[in-house]
C-alpha cells in the first residue's frame, strides 16, 4: 500500500514538471529554405539531341559508305544514357547479322538435328567416252548453305577420278543450288563452272585452294556449254556421284565466326 502511494506521488510531481517546462519553452523561428530547380542547374543539364560532335563523325562515315555503295543497308543509333547523339536510319527496321545467325541456328538445329548433312547430286544425260561425257552435266541442289569454293574443287576432283575431263553439253542446275551465299541458281552455277577448270581459277579460288590441305588436286573440266537453270528434272539421268556437306553442327560452327 505505501509503494503504491509513493509511486502515485512520483507520477504526479513528474507530470506537473514536465508542464511547467513545455510552458517556460519559447518558439524557434526557423528560417525558410530555398528550393532548388535541379532541373535548371548545369549538373543536371542533358545536352542537346543530337549531339553535333556526335552526328559529324556518323555522317564522315556515311558518306564513306555512300561510295560503297552500302550506306542505306547501315543503321545507326549512338546513345549515352538517356541521351540519343546521332542516328543514321535508325528507325528503320533492319536485321542484324551476328543476332539474327542465333535464332537461325536454333531454328537450323531443331529442324534437322546436329548431324544433319546437306545432299548435292550429280549426274549425266549421256555416256563418258573416252573421258568426255557427251551430254549435259546436271547438278541438283539440296540446299546445302555452305557450298563454297573448297567444296566444289573437291566435286572437281571427284569428277574427274571418275574419268570425266570435257563435256560437251551443258552444266544444268535443278532444284535449291546456292554457293558462296548466291542464291541464284544462274549465278550460283557460273561460280561452280569456273571452280571446275582451275586454269580459269581467279584469286579469289586461288586463296581457298591454298588454304586446303597439301598435295589437294586441282580440278580440269572443260564444259563446252553454258548454265542453264532448269524449274523441271530431267527424265533421263545417269547417277555419278553424290556430294555431302558437312555436319550441320560443324556448318553453323564455321558461319558464326564471321559477320555478315
């Protein structure tokens, strides 16, 4: 009974104390602070958009690429933060090489698995007498993405271990025939025609011939016609040699390492 009487008192005295010094306290003027537009201090400045220093050297290699040929397959976008410098079409829908190549090897892979290998067949219309083949070479594509100057001196040289040395018709391209990345067939089997008779071989066969293995032969077949595209197969074929690419693995592997 008397600790709780005592408490009651100390709770009484301090309450009357602490009312005496809120009203003994005086009121602090505080002075207004000044706001600040950070927005118009010179930190906070964004530069302008574009940049001229920026567009300048963009449109010195423009016009670099005007010469080529090429500027209007370029695109352009230099940003520095939230800030866009110069641009060169760059609101124009274009696909880009290296990042569309992932999403085609995806796609690739799933289609047709790793181990996948393109066929390039390749027959005759007539007979081979005396190492001429009297009658038209024909070459059906099978969508081989990666037939290049090496691959058609080794048909070459697989036509001619057959005996083949002239032909006297013409070298007709069926069905889906690219090579070195021209998908026209006409154009396509012009390259395969001079890849066929090294002594008409340009530098740039002679660059990839060098960079195949040593002692590889080189190929001479003489076609006395021309190219000839032809949309229907021909009904009389004598079957000579069929032609694989690589594994689809190994083909997307040697793609990627360049940009284009």
């Amino acid at each position: 009974m008397l600790k709780q009487l005592a408490a009651g008192i100390l709770a009484g005295a301090f309450v009357v104390i602490s009312v005496k010094l809120w009203r003994n306290l005086q009121p602090i003027n505080l002075d207004q602070a000044q706001l600040m537009a950070w927005r118009d201090t010179s930190l906070f400045s964004l530069p302008a958009e574009p940049d001229p220093s920026a567009e300048a050297i963009v449109d010195e290699f423009i016009e670099k690429w005007s010469v080529q040929g090429s500027a209007v397959k370029q695109g352009v976008w230099i940003q520095s933060g939230l800030t866009r410098l110069a641009t060169h079409r760059g609101n124009v829908p274009i696909p880009a090489a290296s990042i569309t190549k992932i999403a085609t090897s995806l796609a690739a892979l799933q289609q047709w698995g790793p181990a996948h290998q393109f066929e390039t067949r390749v027959s005759a219309t007539g007979i081979v007498k005396d190492g001429v083949l009297q009658g038209d070479l024909v070459i059906t594509g099978g969508s081989d993405p990666f037939f290049v100057w090496e691959e058609a001196i080794a048909l070459g040289n697989s036509l001619n271990q057959l005996g083949i040395r002239r032909v006297t018709g013409n070298l007709v391209i069926i069905g889906n025939f690219t090579m070195n990345d021209k998908d026209n067939p006409e154009i396509a089997g012009g390259h395969l025609l001079q890849a066929l008779k090294s002594s008409s071989w340009s530098w740039q066969i002679v660059r990839q011939y060098q960079s195949m293995p040593k002692g590889t032969e080189k190929p001479q077949l003489e076609i006395a016609g021309n190219v000839v595209v032809s949309d229907t197969p021909i009904p009389k074929q004598e079957y000579l040699l069929l032609h694989k690419s690589l594994p689809l693995v190994d083909i997307l592997r040697e793609m990627n390492i360049y940009s284009n």
